[in-house]
C-alpha cells in the first residue's frame, strides 16, 4: 500500500517562503499570482497491514507539526 500526505501550514500562519515564491514570480514578470502557499508532499510505501490510522499516528508524531500545520492522507 502507498499513502501520499499534503503538509500545508494553518491558515492564518505566515507563510514567509510561499511570500518569497510570490515575490520572485512578480519579478518574473508573473504579475497574476496574488498569493503562494507552500507545502510539502511525503509518499510512504507501507507494508501489507498498514492502516489510515498509522499514517494518521505518522502524522501526528513526526511529519507534522500540528500546532502550525494541517495534513491530508490520500490512499493511493
């Protein structure tokens, strides 16, 4: 089994980098983006047995930091 997780800061949290990458777009010449969030995507490969809720314990503990960011599981 497979499993892809979307780690997004919170809304209402600065995101300095997705800033950064609307910036440098604007001096690109990419006037048309007014905003950029920026995450990250983890594939994890799993063993036979796994469950959403290990990745969801995966999650919980380690790759996210949910004080300031928010995660999708998607089962692939």
């Amino acid at each position: 089994m497979k499993a892809r997780v979307h780690v997004m800061l919170k809304n209402g949290v600065l995101d300095p980098q997705g800033e950064a990458v609307r910036h440098a777009l604007g001096a690109m010449g990419f006037d048309k983006v007014t905003g950029v969030r920026q995450g990250k995507v983890i594939d994890l490969e799993l063993a036979d047995g796994a469950t959403e809720a290990d990745v969801t314990e995966m999650c919980e503990k380690l790759l996210a930091n949910t004080v300031i960011e928010r995660y999708e599981i998607e089962l692939v």
